[in-house]
C-alpha cells in the first residue's frame, strides 16, 4: 500500500513555529524562565573566568616568587628566629633577595597626647625591605641606608589614614611608646601582603635601641628565583632556623590571593546550583504550558490527525515546540548572560572573557531541558483519540 | 440532482462500480456503565461518484458512524472497506496514511488554524503527504478557486465570514484529490442562506467528480441529495433511497 503519511522535516519545525506565534505571550513568558536560568549560569562562568583571567595577569605582575619565613605561632611559646636568619638565608643560591623585619609589638599612637589606639603596629625593617617587596612611596621616601637607627618611620597605606596622615606637609609625626618619630613617606598599596599596609615601618636599629625589643626577627621576606620557588621552598625552614626547623613557618602571600580565589569558588556554586534551579523550574514550568496548550488544541489535533499526521508527526511536534520555546529561553539567556558578564568584568577593569564553549553549553543545555520537557505532553498529545479530539469533546 | 450523480458516474471514478466506501455489520460499543451501544450492526456501502446525506435525529449515532467511514476511530466489531482495503488489519501509521490520501474531511465547526491565511490553512491538507511548500501552496490555490475565495488566499480565518471559513475548509478537504469527503454537520454553524451556499458547493464538487457523504439533521437539505440513509438508535434504517421520498420515520 503506497498510502503512506510523510512529513518533511523542515516543516515539522514550521508546524512547531506556527504553534509558538500563535502564542506569542505565553511563548515569551515561559521562556523567561530558562532565560533565567542560562543567564545566571552563563554569566556565572563568565565572571568567575572573567576574574580568573584577571587575578593570574595581577599574580603575573606580582610575582609569585615571595616567601615568607616566620617564627611559627602555636604552642606554649613562640621560638624566635635566630639573629642570622637573613644573612643565611641569602646564601642560598637561588634566594635573590632577604628582607628579615621585627614586629615590636607596639602600637602607634597619632602623639604623645593620645591614648586613642587605631590598631597599628610598628614594625622594625632595614632599607632591603622596600627592595624585597618591591614597594615604592606615594609620598616622600622609603627608609635608606643611614637612617636604621634614626626616629624616623614611613608609613603604610591603611595606617596612614588611620592615623590621619595625607601627605608630608608640615613634617607629621608619630608616637611609640614616648618616642615621637618623622613620617618620611607613606607607602603604595600592597596586594600581595595587604597586612603590612597596616603597619608603620622603623628602622631595626631604632626599634632594639628605642624601644628594647630583641634583634630577633619575627619573619623574613624571601624573594626566590621564579622558576625555582618549589624547590627552594623546602630548604627555607632548616636555614632559617637549624636548631629547630619545625619551629618555622613558611608561607606564600600570593597563596593567600588564591585561597582567595577558592572561596570565590564557593560563592560560584551557590550561584550555580541558584541557575540548576532556575533551569529545573523553567523545564517544569514549559512541562506544564506544553500540557496545558495540548488540552487547549485538542481540535487542533484532531484536524492533523484528519489530515493524515500519525502519532509520531503529533509527537514530534510538540517535542520540538518545547524545544523551540526552551531554546529561545536559551539564546536569550546566553544574550543575558553576555551582557551580565560584559557589564561587571568592564566595572572590575577585566578583560570580558566568555568561553564559547559555555555559550553553545547554554543554548545546548535549553534545548535538551525543553526536549526533555516536552516529552510527556508530547506524548499526551500523540496518545489523543482523533475522534474525540476532532469532536472537540473531553476525556 | 440525479443528473448530477449520472455525470459525476461518467466523468472521473477509476474503477466504475467499486464501493468507495463499506462497511459489513458495524458495531461500535462505547465502554461505560453501562455501555453505549452507538452502532448496532451498520451495513452500508458507498459508491464512487456518489453523495449522501446521513440523516437522523441527535444522539442516534451519525457522528460515531462518520468517524468510523473516516477512520478516526475503530469499529468495536464488523469490517470497513477503503477502496477494497479492510482497515482492520492497518496500523495507525497505515491509517494515518490512508487518511491522507484518501480521505477529506469537513467539519461543523471549521477546524481552521488560525494564525494561519487561507492559503496555509488549505495547503496543510497536503502537509502530511510530504509535499514541497510550493506545491502545497499551487494547489491550495487551485482548490480555493475552485470554493469561489481566489480573491481571499491571505485572509486570515479571523477576517472571513462562517460561510467563508467553511469554504476554506472544504478547500482544505479536496485539495489532496481524496477518494471520499466526509462532511459532519458542515452548515450546522451557518445561518440558512450561507448553508445553501456550501450544500450547493458540495453539489458542484459531486458533479465534478467527487464522493461525499454529508451528515446533517437539517431535512431540508437531506432531501436535496440524491441519497439518504437514516440512522436510529444506531441502526440504519432503511439502506438507500434515491428519489424524494421521505423515509418512513416511525419505525421503531
Ligand atoms: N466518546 C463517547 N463515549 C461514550 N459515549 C459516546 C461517545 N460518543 C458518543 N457517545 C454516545 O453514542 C451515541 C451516539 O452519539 P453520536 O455522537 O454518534 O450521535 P449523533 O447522531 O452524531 O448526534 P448529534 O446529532 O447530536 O451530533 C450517543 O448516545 C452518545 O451519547
Ligand atoms: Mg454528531
């Protein structure tokens, strides 16, 4: 028998068109929702690579190759660094430079005066610390050769405007424990060790002669030979301190700025699994449109199965109606998305970085959710009686 | 009328003779408590080039007996001929595909897609033949002539009268070239004079060729086809009657 009903396949996606426009409205408003959702994770992947790219450029001008060597906390008592921490640590051969600094311990105040504490330490340091860190001034200098036992301090940048000091104009002063010293320069910012920015750097000498602290340092800054960080690493500790090796710290600043980084990781998935939820109540919410058009069209049906649809012309339809709806969600979303992504990454001063692959992800995933959706109804309306659906009668 | 029927018999049938359309000792039991039987035993048989009305009062079962002459739905027991073939044996894929070539159907309350012009709503009667969009479109054109709406193809169902709208329909039923039309109320929603206009439509397409077979309670228009078959209590009544007559309704 020849009689056989055929359907070709560009106008299975016209029949599914036509069932869309006819519902322009609810078309829109139920593709919102998986709009929504591709938008959120579009825009998740976006930023979260936007800011990837960003903070390795920042570690890259950084440098990931400072170290930090500190007596290590814990325990009863706190084991010194001895004396020669720095000149033995600089004899490694990869070690480029060593900057040891000692935390007095005591907090500044804006004068003698004042009893108002603003939470700042000083820190005893020698002129290859500014080296070390590779710091530079924003106002006047960093402390040099010569001035390692004067009663004078360059201040960091958070500590500067605790303590209410803007620039040099008419020779600003400071106070530690009755000692007043001249602010010669205020530091630039400090990415990498953000906690020195809130400390006002003396002179080591000044700070054992004034303020009888032990010569001791609390931690030395190790700047490495870039590519040979892993490995010097492990040798930090033993030459620091040989007596008691186990009684040394040694960390990585810019570890800190990753760590950093994971616990964006965090805030991530929570955004992402808010966009898996918003995804799931736009498939169900399509589901449900889907099903309440098939009740609607019940006629319609009727009329194409007349015309000679089978069931699987029926099925295939409003399969790919959901679809259709769920990818329209989708490109819409991933234009969203984009946006979202392109509008934060501009505010942060980041390159907009968008992988193509989670843009193809996001329309891929609204297809397959609006499929996935249409399914049930699909075959709910498959599965209609042509006799009564024609007749337009229920059950 | 029955000149109508003599140049229709001598102007197109392929197989002079052959029934179009029979059904041996049809029954149809609508499941229920307690069960409804529609059809009781239906024999009947329809003839290339013919036109019938099937004629009866509400609930006698003319709908259910339509539906199983267009094999929208399946006789509980008995046998339906298309053109020689026993649908029974046919899947749904089969029926599908017999439906599309075979059959045309025209309903009483349009069917009309209607976001969809003339033209489209027409041209979807050969959507499932797996016809080119410029193919189903010519000939949606030809058949709208044919209904007198040449001047509306793009009108939208929305923008065209009851009568109109039911033309686009017929269109839409005979533009595949089916073997039958099956028509159920197809004035019911039409005021009398709009209604004369489709019977006389209906008319025209017999006289060139076309099988149809009409279901109506309207009696007027009944006794205007050369032939009807009454149905009560889901019986045929009396097979054929190819004058005037009026059929002896009291028999029960
Ligand atoms: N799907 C169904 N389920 C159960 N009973 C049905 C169904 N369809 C029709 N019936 C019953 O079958 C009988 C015949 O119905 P049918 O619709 O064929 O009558 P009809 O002659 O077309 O009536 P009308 O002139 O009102 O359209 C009626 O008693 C009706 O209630
Ligand atoms: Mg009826």
């Amino acid at each position: 028998m020849k009689d056989r009903s055929k359907l070709r396949g560009r106008d299975v996606v016209a029949t599914s068109v036509v069932g869309l426009r006819s519902r322009r409205g609810r078309t829109v408003l139920t593709a919102l929702g998986i709009a929504i959702g591709i938008a959120s994770m579009v825009a998740v992947v976006g930023i979260s690579s936007s800011s990837k790219a960003a903070l390795l450029a920042q570690l890259d001008s950084l440098g990931t190759n400072l170290l930090q060597v500190e007596a290590a906390t814990g325990g009863l008592s706190i084991e010194p660094l001895p004396i020669d921490a720095e000149p033995m640590i600089r004899r490694i051969d990869t070690v480029q430079d060593a900057s040891a600094v000692i935390d007095t311990g005591f907090e500044v105040r804006r004068n003698a005066y004042d009893d108002t504490l603003v939470g700042i330490n000083a820190l005893g340091v020698t002129p290859e610390f500014f080296e070390t860190l590779q710091v530079t001034t924003t106002a006047g200098r960093p402390l040099e050769e010569g001035m390692r036992s004067l009663p004078v301090v360059v201040l960091g940048e958070v500590a500067a405007v605790r303590l209410g000091i803007h620039d040099l104009e008419g020779g600003p002063t400071i106070n530690v424990e009755g000692h007043n010293f001249a602010v010669i320069g205020i530091l630039d910012a400090l990415p990498l060790n953000p906690d020195l920015s809130r400390k006002v750097l003396i002179g080591d000498e000044a700070a054992v002669a004034m303020l009888a602290v032990a010569p001791n340092p609390t931690s030395v800054y190790v700047r490495i030979d870039p590519d040979l960080v892993a490995e010097t690493r492990p040798l930090l500790a033993p030459t620091a301190n040989p007596g008691r090796p186990a009684k040394v710290k040694v960390s990585r600043p810019s570890d800190l700025l990753e760590a950093r980084a994971e616990v964006d990781q965090n805030l991530q998935n929570l955004l992402l699994a808010l966009g898996g939820v918003a995804l799931l109540v736009g498939g169900v919410g399509i589901a449900n449109v889907m099903v309440i058009s098939v009740l609607e069209r019940r006629g319609e049906i009727g009329l194409r199965r007349a015309l000679g649809a089978t069931r699987g012309h029926i099925r295939s339809q409003f399969v790919l109606e959901a679809a259709l709806l769920s990818g329209l969600g989708g490109v819409l979303g991933v234009l969203l998305g984009s946006g979202i992504t392109t509008v934060y990454a501009r505010r942060q001063d980041w390159v907009v970085d968008l992988p193509p692959t989670a843009l193809l992800a996001g329309v891929g995933a609204a297809l397959a959710i609006g499929m996935f959706a249409g399914l049930y109804p699909a075959a709910k309306a498959a599965r209609l009686d042509p006799a009564l659906a024609v007749s337009g009668g229920t059950g | 009328m029955s000149t109508a029927t003599e140049s229709s018999l001598s102007s197109v049938p392929p197989n002079p003779g052959a029934a179009v359309l029979e059904l041996q000792d049809v029954h149809r039991t609508y499941p229920g408590s307690p069960p409804v039987e529609a059809l009781v035993g239906v024999d009947l048989r329809v003839e290339a080039g013919e036109m019938l009305a099937v004629v009866g009062p509400s609930g006698s079962g003319k709908s259910t007996l339509l539906n199983i002459m267009g094999t929208l739905d399946r006789p509980t027991r008995g046998t339906l001929l298309i053109e020689g073939t026993d649908t029974s044996k046919l899947n749904d894929r089969r029926l599908s595909g017999l439906r599309s070539a075979r059959l045309g159907f025209v309903f009483q309350s349009f069917h009309l897609i209607e976001t969809l012009s003339a033209l489209d709503n027409v041209a979807t009667g050969l959507l499932y033949r797996g016809a080119t969009g410029r193919t189903r479109r010519k000939m949606a054109e030809v058949a709208l002539e044919r209904v007198g709406l040449g001047d509306r193809l793009h009108a939208r169902p929305t923008k065209l009268s009851g009568g109109q709208r039911q033309r686009v329909a017929i269109a839409r039923a005979i533009v595949a070239e089916p073997s039958l039309i099956l028509a159920d109320e197809p004035t019911g929603n039409l005021d009398t004079a709009t209604g004369e206009g489709i019977v006389e439509l209906l008319q025209r397409l017999n006289a060139d060729g076309s099988t149809i077979v009409v279901i109506t309670h309207d009696p007027d228009l009944a006794e205007r086809l050369p032939r009807r078959v009454e149905v009560r209590d889901g019986a045929v009544l009396d097979g054929t009657v190819f004058d005037g007559t009026v059929l002896g309704g009291g028999v029960r």
